[in-house]
C-alpha cells in the first residue's frame, strides 16, 4: 500500500487521505492527476491507485444498469463488463503482449465499445480508425503500428480483405466468410473464450492506452498518443466542470472514434450514466424525437451539427424539459449560431468548449453564465489545465495581443507516434504548443483568432478565415460557409467563400449575400468568388475538410 499524507481539503477543517503511487510528486508527495481526482471525488483505491482505463471506467457499477441505448436494443453494464473481460482474455490467448497495436474500425456500436475497453483491460493499445479511411491512409497506418490483430466491421473487411491476410488475428463484428484472410466472428470469439481466465497486467499511468490519428501537416495521418493517466485526467475534469452524474443520459451522435465521441463514452461510464448513441443524424428529426423519447439530459456535437439542427429541424418548435446541458467543440461555432442555440433552448446550459486530439480531448470551457459577457471567448482552461497564450519571445500577450495558446497538464499527451520532428515542434517540455493564435482579455479569458495556418495574407494584410466565416453566417440565408484563399494578380491571395443555402430553392441568393457582404465586411474581407454547394465536405466527425475544398478550388 502506498504511503499515506493528510492534508486540508477544500472544506476547512475537512481531511483528505491522500495515497500515491511509487514516483515522483507535488510538494504533497502526490501527482497532480491524484489530487485532481481526490479533489473532484473519485479517489483512487488504496489498493491499486494507478489503475487502467476499464478498470477506472466501469468498477462498482450496477450489472443491470443500463450503460449503452442503441436503436435495436439496451446494453447494461454487465454485459459490458463481461464483453470487455471476453476481449482480453482472447488476446492474452493469441499471444498479444502489453503495448502490442490493435486495430479497431466500425461505426458505433456495442461491438465497438466492447472491443476498446477489452483492448485497454489487456494492456494493449487501440488505434480506433473510421469506415470511411482511404486505401492509401489505411495501408499507411497498419505500416507504422506494425500491427497484427484487427477487430474490424464486416462490410469494412470484405472491402480489405487483402490489406489484413498477413494479421495474427481478424475478428469481425458479424459472420463473414473470405479467401484471403482468415476471419472470426465476435461471437465466435467469445464463445471460445468464455470459460478462461487471464491475468490483468499492471497498467501504469503513462502506459499508452490508444492512438489517435488524425491529419498531419505533411498530409498522411499522425498518431497522437494517449495514455491511460491522459484519459483519467480529462475524464475527471469534464465530469467536474460538466456536473455529471449517474442521472445523466447523452444523445451521441458523435463517432466513438473521434476523440470528443471518445470523450463522452469515457465521462458517462464513469459517472455510471449512460449513451443514447444514434448515427441517424442526417434525419434530424428522429434525433429530436428519440432525445425526448429517452428524456435525455445532454446533446453534444460539432459545429455543423448544431448549424443543421438550428436552420433544418423543428428544434426551436420543441421543448426538452429533460436536457440539462448542450457541449459545443470540434471548431469554431459562429456567434449567430449561438444566439440563436440559447434562444432554442432557453432552459439548457451551453458550454462552448476548445480541445485537441493532443490534450486527450478537452482543453477549456467557457461556462453558461458567461456567454452573453464573454461572446466568442473558448473561457479559460479545465480543471487542471493550465493554458497561456504566448507571443514570439515565449512571453505571455497582454489584452489584445496576438500569441499561440499553450497548454499544460496531466491529459497533454504523449507525443506521435513514431514522428520526432513534429512531436518535437508541438510538445515542448511538457507543455503542448496548439497552434492555434488568440487573443486574451483583461479578466484572462481566451480568444482564439484562427489557426497559425488559417490566415490568408491579402494585400499585405493578414485575413482570419474565421473572421469571413463568422460574418457570412450572419447573413440568415445560409445553413454553412468555409474560406479558402486562391491566387490573386493584384492582392496576392483573396478570399474564396463556399456556402450552404439554408434552403434548396435559392433564387437571387448569391445576388442578395453579395449587398450584405458590401454593406456589413471591410474591403478586404469581401469575396473575390462566391460558390454554392450542397453540402461542405465533410469527415467522419462532421469536421469540414479545408483539404477538399482548396482542391474543388482549383477547379471552379
């Protein structure tokens, strides 16, 4: 058992037990991320504080509660622990070792969270990837994880087949048949596993838990590295500045495999909640009717989701006495969309958040109270974050200032995955430079301008895309709006504007957004061309693909 200390809460006269594991520590004798968790209630266990993330996730919880509420059936609980423990044993029984990769792809399901918390249990690492992967960006990925193990969608398989004949193990979600590489189904698997036991190997707090990849600068993906202590710290924080409980229920719309849907399954099984997970969304309204249906108390989404939701669904014409909280991240929301979102929901908490894929998810929040004094303000970090924005010299900006946002804390992680150069550009000394610039006002609160690579630089002066982005959705008619810059003889580079009308029939819309561009942007920030499109490209997270439409640019 660790050494024991006691010291004052944050309750005068009340005393904390504080137990640490072996290693270095606070002028306490703790970590940060202990005291962190202690402090928000969940105190370690005193016989095994540094504990792996299934273990820290599910522990305690009733077997019959319900944890998962998919659209065919419930999961509870114990299914899901009993499904996990499956898992791990199986890859103990394959030869997987602690630290081997193991490739997870399929859509949200229970398959999928099974699958994750069992990889974890065994002290493997998951690289959860999406459906939607390329060839080329698959090929590349299974390259550098050097993995041999796959638990893969059974569409997503057939489709590759190839791409895995050489891999230890290929486990689908479904009965599947294939001449190139040997395949078990999930429930196969199981049934061959179930009456095993296997070890569950020591899991210490900077053992990698999972790679998350995401678009690098060179434009084949990166994978960040998470650890296990990464995911207990900003799932201790989100649970203590969002309030959760085991009352709470979020609508997931949110792929598993991004880091914010990762996220919200990491804090509600904590919290012994549970997930309404529903990838229906382009059928807005079935999304609102099963949220009141469900009597769910939270909704989290990017902005495109929120922009569908406000200017496509019946959303303002419902009331949703059950829904305590809205989380907004994943990107810049535009303040006409937030107006209109607490006008929506007048009953409801909003927090407007900013994260990265590499701070494990979440970064601040600006809490609800503040967003009429504070609009467009990402507010000021979580719970154990510390965020600075620094200029040039590593100074901190004064109020009005331009500098980079810097972040500190237990859930900044461990760098990518076999790439030295940008790990070293980006972590620095525990610290993670963003890359992203803002602006701090007098109370310390944070403003972010654009990303470092966002601007434009037309006739000599610097152009946030956001700042464009912003004031064409003030303009009613449009459901979205993204800015490139392309080439211009007198200006060198001008802005090129891709909108959604908000309705199919858009006669004279181009004319009409035109005059309000004149009569409401300064010269510079007008549009040479303005483009109407269906729908922005997308990623599996609803992100908008800036890539995608430089290279429509060059076409149109």
């Amino acid at each position: 058992m660790g050494k024991q200390t006691v010291v004052a809460g944050s309750d005068p006269g009340r005393l904390i037990n504080l137990w640490r594991c072996d290693g270095p520590g606070t002028q306490f004798g703790h970590r940060p991320l202990e005291l962190l968790i202690i402090l928000a209630g969940m105190r370690p266990s005193m016989t095994q504080p540094c504990t792996n993330i299934t273990d820290f996730l599910l522990e305690g919880k009733p077997p019959a509660r319900v944890a998962l509420q998919f659209v065919d059936r419930d999961y509870s609980y114990g299914e899901l622990q009993d499904a996990a423990a499956d898992v791990s044993r199986y890859l103990t029984t394959v030869g997987g070792q602690k630290g081997d990769r193991v490739i997870l792809v399929g859509d949200n399901s229970f398959f999928w969270v099974a699958v994750y918390l069992g990889v974890l249990r065994a002290g493997l690492v998951c690289v959860p990837l999406p459906t939607s992967l390329s060839i080329r960006d698959l090929s590349y990925v299974l390259e550098l994880t050097e993995s041999r193990i796959a638990f893969l969608q059974t569409a997503f398989a057939i489709r590759n087949a190839s791409r895995f004949a050489h891999f230890q193990a290929v486990i689908t979600d479904h009965e599947v048949s294939s001449d190139q590489v040997s395949v078990k189904s999930f429930a196969a698997m199981r049934s061959r596993v179930r009456s095993g036991v296997a070890p569950v190997p020591a899991t210490d707090l900077q053992d990698l838990a999972a790679l998350m990849f995401t678009s690098g600068s060179t434009g084949r993906p990166r994978g960040v590295m998470v650890s296990h202590g990464n995911i207990i710290a900003n799932t201790t924080s989100i649970i203590q500045y969002l309030n959760l409980t085991e009352k709470d229920r979020i609508m997931t719309v949110l792929p598993f495999h991004y880091c914010f849907g990762t996220s919200l399954l990491h804090s509600h099984l904590k919290v012994g909640g549970s997930l309404v997970v529903d990838m229906r969304f382009m059928y807005t309204e079935q999304i609102l009717q099963r949220m009141l249906y469900t009597q769910c108390t939270g909704f989290a989404g990017v902005p495109s989701h929120f922009q569908i939701l406000l200017r496509t669904s019946s959303l303002r014409k419902k009331q949703f006495p059950h829904l305590r909280y809205v989380q907004q991240a994943g990107g810049h929301l535009a303040p006409a969309f937030i107006r209109e979102l607490q006008a929506s929901l007048p009953g409801t908490k909003i927090f407007i958040m900013y994260g990265q894929t590499e701070a494990a998810a979440r970064l601040s929040y600006l809490p609800p109270e503040l967003l009429d004094t504070k609009p467009g303000s990402i507010g000021k970090g979580i719970p154990g974050v510390t965020l600075r924005v620094l200029n040039d010299s590593g100074d901190e900006v004064r109020p009005g200032e331009v500098g980079e946002i810097v972040a500190e804390g237990e859930n900044v992680t461990l760098g990518y995955w076999h790439a030295p150069e940008e790990t070293a550009a980006s972590f620095r000394n525990g610290t993670l430079f963003t890359g992203d610039l803002a602006t701090v006002d007098k109370d310390g609160f944070i403003y972010v301008v654009d990303r470092a690579k966002e601007f434009l630089k037309c006739g000599g002066k610097r152009i946030s895309c956001r700042q464009v982005e912003d004031r064409l959705l003030e303009f009613d008619g449009l459901l979205e709006a993204a800015v490139v810059g392309v080439p211009d003889d007198v200006l060198g580079e001008a802005v090129k504007a891709f909108v959604v009308p908000r309705r199919p029939v858009h006669e004279g819309l181009e004319a009409r957004l035109y005059r309000f561009c004149k009569e409401h942007m300064p010269p510079a920030l007008i549009p040479k061309d303005i483009v109407m499109l269906e729908a922005l490209p997308k990623n599996s997270a609803g992100k908008v693909m800036k890539s995608d439409l430089r290279t429509l640019s060059a076409t149109r």
